[in-house]
C-alpha cells in the first residue's frame, strides 16, 4: 500500500542564510529561560537546513561526497551552534546573551550562490527529536575527543554536530547514502577518512535519526568505514530509538547494526529537571500554574480521556500520531502536543491561533519549545453526539472555505500523477488486478489539470475529529498539521477535503450541491477535481487503515478494519462493479 511520501522544496540558499542570520542576531535581546534556549534551537535547526542543503549541492554536482572549504566551514558552524546549545541545556536555560561575533561572521560568510533543494526533517517537524539528547547519548558514551563523527544526511548533519561538540571532537564529516530505499550505498572520496584511517585508537561515531524500515542508511555507512578498514568494534551507532530497523531490513543489516554499539538517550533524560527544567515546569510557566499534573497520552492513549466506554473508541493509527500529553491544574485541562521545532512549529502556531479567532478551534495558549499547547473543552465527540446534517454541513462549508481562503500556500504537495498511482496500486491490492485496471481506465478519461490553488488541507475530516459543545456548537481538532505529515498526500486544493467530507459523511448529490455551494461564496471549486480527487481519497483511507490494521492490539484490528471494510466498499461502489 502506497501511504508515505516527502515533499521536497526548493529555497533561495541566500534568503535562507539571511533569515537565520536575522534569528540569531534576535537571540540577544531574549532573556535567560526556555523561549532562549527554544530560539537557539530553532535557530540549530534552520541554519541545519540551510547547510545540509548546501552539502547535498555540492554531492549534485560531483556525485560523490569529498571534503572542501564549504562544507568544513558549515560543520564549524554547526558545531558552534551545537556547543551554544549546550551550554544553554547545561544551564538549565539560564543562559542569556547574545552569540559570539566570530559565529555571525561565519554565518555571513557562507557561500549562497545557488538554489538548494530540501525535505522536510521528520524527526524535528513530526517526531519529537530533541538535539539535547544527542548531547547527553554522546556524553554517556564514553567516547572522547578522539572520534571521527559521521553524519548522515539530511538530518543526520546537525545531530552529529550535537555528538562531536559533546565530545569535544572535531567538526563532524557527512555522507549522503543513494539507491533503492532498502539498499542504500556510499559515495565518498576515500580523504574523507585520511586524518583518522591510521589512528588505531580512533573510534567512529555514525549519527542519524533512523533506523527506519530498512536500516539501511546505517547499514551502508558502517559497510563503507569497513571497506576503509575500520574494524567493526570501533564503530557506534547513534539512533533516535533503540528499536532496531524494521520490517524492510536485510538479514545482514540487522546483524551489522547489533555487532555496532548503540548510545541514545530518551526525552526525559534530558529534560529530567536535574539538568534542565522538565516539560511539566515548561507547560507551567506558560500557564502561570504551578501545580501542573501532566499525562502521556501519546499512541491512541487520548481515548482514555473521552467519557465513552472502550468498545466504543474511534480508531487510531498510534506508529502516525504525534507525541501529546495532557495537562491538568485546578479543574481545567490542555492538550500538549508536538507541533515541530524551528519554523515548523511556529507556524503551527499561528494557524492554531487563526482556527481559534475564526471559531473553529479550540484555543491555543502558546508554544513551548515544540508543544503545541492548546484548551481542551467540555465537549462530546460528534460520533457520540450527533447533529442535523443541514448544520453540520452548512458548518463544513464554512469551516473548508475559510481553509480556503485563509490558508493558502505555496508548498507543493502530490501531483494528480501520484495521486492517481497510489489510488490504483493500492485499489489493485485491495481489490484485484481488473478493479486497479478499471481504475487506471478511469483516470486516463479524466481531465488532469491538478488544483489552481494549493491550500493547508485539514485531510481529517473523520466524524471522531470534530468536538460538540455543550450549546451545539462544533470545534474541530487535529487542524494544524494533517497537510504536512508524513504522508504522500501534503498540501492540496480545498477539493480534497471537499471529497473527503463526501466520503466521510456519505453525501447525496444534493448535499454535496450545498456543501460546494457554501464555500464558492469565497473561491471558485473545480467540481471535476472533487469527482477526480474520490476515488483517491478512499484509495489513500483504505492504504492508511489497512497498515494502521496491523497493530498486534485486538481491538485496534478490529477498529481499523471496519474501517478498510467501508473504504472497500466505498472503491466498488465508485467503480460499480
């Protein structure tokens, strides 16, 4: 099944140095505590982005990884920023004034010449990976100076900056594996190693975010050092969890992986309150409480917080969910849930607040270092609850057209091309190879034009998703980030939501006429896209659920196939078979 998909932007290098430039000569009128500290590191993060691009450049064009004055001066910084982080962490975010001169100076000094082309890095915008504890994995390790640090690009870059300044090594080296996804390899100018191949004491440090499916980014680091004679016993790892690869993983990735050793350290070993404020103290400090209680709710956990019995949960997909907790003081509750580090989560920000003021959402108490905080209201689920259809989608209309006025943009998500393809090959696993056929035909009869205007889709429209208020009124929640997950779909026109309501609320013509109806109030539809955009909703539903179905939780089974039970059926009534 086709669900997962990144969506790769293209930047202007030099805007790009200039607003992280901006970000850190901003950081010395901030005063000593947690927003500093989060400004730096959100500071670490861009200015991450903006140099790994500049690395993956260089790889373009001479398709092979090699030192040179560039890159070395973009690991210096990134060390720099690395060590400002951690003394700030050290400190327990008592940290104040502003960076070293000779840091901006640097900074100011990158070559910028070119466009880069970036992905989104899932750990700090979907993930809750925190840099500091690469820092404190480093400083457990054992490792010292002598380490040749090794990042793995994207990412990988900058959280191997974070483990070479907590060892007081030098700036770390990065490589970018290519090929196949499950089989990846290097290629790297053999100098990358020739200050460190003959030092029989060295030892080499591997940093990335992974593993991930496969492993194999990892596995073709450690096989690349072996084949410049390093012996595996002076190789480590430094992962984001301690999980191993996954199902995609070769027998002999998993075994090179566990002959590594591997040093991570968790959230709350680095914010543990001894070495720096918990994320407890955080959420109190934004609210002015003092006696915070705090309650992981992370993995389909947030069920437990609704008054219904367990056998009438709504489904989950908790491997998809971003990390939350729930925050209660004196009677009142927050939800406390990870929005993204660095841009990401401002922005995040900015649309909760914006949802809020339009009446749609629930209302937002600010930002801490990556937690989203917002109020969570007296309400009842709109699957437990009910309302008249008229209302409920007169509200849709008005809800999906302020979407589509308000928050527009231009981040390119999946072309009707890949919509299509994802919606036939996961028809035809579904359903067999004549129903992806008579799909396929489908689509080769349609107008492909693609949206006019890509928008910040909800993309969960689900029943489960909306809040009833005591006097009626509904509130939608989970609207900040759907459009910017780590899914093929990413940011569409309002067409897709507009076929997701007509899927979701089984919408006759007529009900479909008035949904369309209320929001041209504010912007044209393509009513064709909508008709387009069905079958590829259900497809890309039926591929979600059917892994989300592969819990090893009964009842999570069973939840998630009566979903694929109704996408299915939803498919064979679309293609009328």
């Amino acid at each position: 099944m086709i669900v997962f998909g990144d969506h790769k932007r293209t930047h202007s290098a030099e805007q790009l140095r200039e607003a992280v430039l901006a970000a850190a000569r901003a950081i010395g009128d901030l005063p000593a505590g947690l927003e500093r500290h989060a400004a730096v590191v959100d500071l670490f993060v861009t200015a991450s982005e903006l140099l790994q691009g500049l690395a993956d450049e260089e790889f373009d064009t001479a398709g092979i990884d090699s030192s040179s004055s560039g890159q070395n001066l973009c690991s210096e910084i990134l060390v720099e920023l690395s060590r400002e982080v951690l003394r700030s962490w050290q400190q327990g975010f008592a940290r104040s004034g502003a960076l070293d001169a000779s840091l901006l100076a640097k900074l100011a000094a990158i070559d910028c010449g070119s466009a880069i082309t970036t992905g989104p890095a899932e750990g700090y915008a979907l993930y809750a990976l925190y840099p500091e504890t690469y820092l404190l994995a480093a400083q457990r390790s054992g490792l010292d100076a002598n380490t040749c640090v090794i990042g793995i690009r994207s990412i990988g870059l900058g959280l191997a900056a974070m483990v070479a300044a907590a060892l007081h090594a030098p700036p770390p080296i990065s490589v970018r594996p290519i090929g196949h996804p499950f089989c990846r390899h290097i290629s790297a100018a053999p100098e990358l190693l020739d200050t460190w191949r003959d030092r029989p004491q060295a030892e080499f440090a591997i940093v990335d975010e992974g593993p991930g499916l496969s492993g194999s980014s990892f596995h073709a680091v450690i096989a690349w050092l072996r084949r410049q004679g390093i012996d595996q016993e002076r190789i480590h790892l430094f992962p984001s969890h301690r999980g191993g690869p996954g199902a995609q993983a070769a027998v002999e990735t998993v075994a090179a992986l566990s002959q590594c050793q591997s040093h991570v350290a968790k959230f709350e070993d680095a914010f543990d309150g001894a070495i720096a404020p918990r994320l407890r103290d955080w959420i109190g400090h934004l609210l002015g409480k003092a006696d915070v209680e705090l309650h992981e709710i992370s993995g389909g956990a947030w069920r437990e917080c609704l008054s219904v019995p367990t056998g009438a949960w709504p489904p989950a997909f908790p491997a998809f969910e971003r990390r939350k907790f729930m925050a209660s003081s004196a009677g009142e509750r927050w939800l406390v849930k990870f929005a993204g580090l660095g841009e990401t989560g401002q922005r995040k920000l900015r649309t909760a607040k914006a949802l809020h003021e339009a009446g749609f959402g629930a209302q937002p108490a600010g930002l801490c270092h990556g937690f989203l905080v917002e109020h969570w209201p007296d309400a009842d689920r709109l699957d437990r609850a009910g309302s008249a259809r008229d209302l409920l989608i007169e509200w849709l209309g008005h809800y999906l057209g302020w979407r589509a006025a308000r928050l527009q943009t231009d981040e390119a998500g999946a072309s009707l091309d890949q919509l299509a393809g994802m919606a036939v090959q996961n028809c035809e696993e579904a359903l067999g190879e004549t129903s992806g056929h008579a799909l396929q035909t489908w689509f080769a009869r349609q107008p492909s034009s693609g949206p006019t205007r890509r928008v910040e889709i909800d993309g969960r429209l689900h029943p489960w998703e909306f809040l009833v208020l005591p006097d009626g009124t509904l509130l939608k929640t989970d609207a900040v980030d759907h459009c910017r997950s780590h899914d093929l779909i990413g940011c569409q026109g309002i067409e897709w939501d507009i076929a997701g309501a007509r899927v979701e609320y089984d919408l006759c013509a007529a009900e479909l006429s008035n949904l369309v109806g209320c929001i041209e109030r504010v912007t044209s539809i393509d009513r064709a896209l909508v008709d387009y955009l069905e079958p590829c909703y259900l497809a890309f539903q039926l591929g979600l659920w059917t892994i989300a179905g592969q819990s090893p939780e009964e009842q999570e089974q069973m939840r998630a196939t009566r979903l694929v039970e109704r996408y299915k059926a939803g498919l064979v009534r679309f293609l009328g078979c």
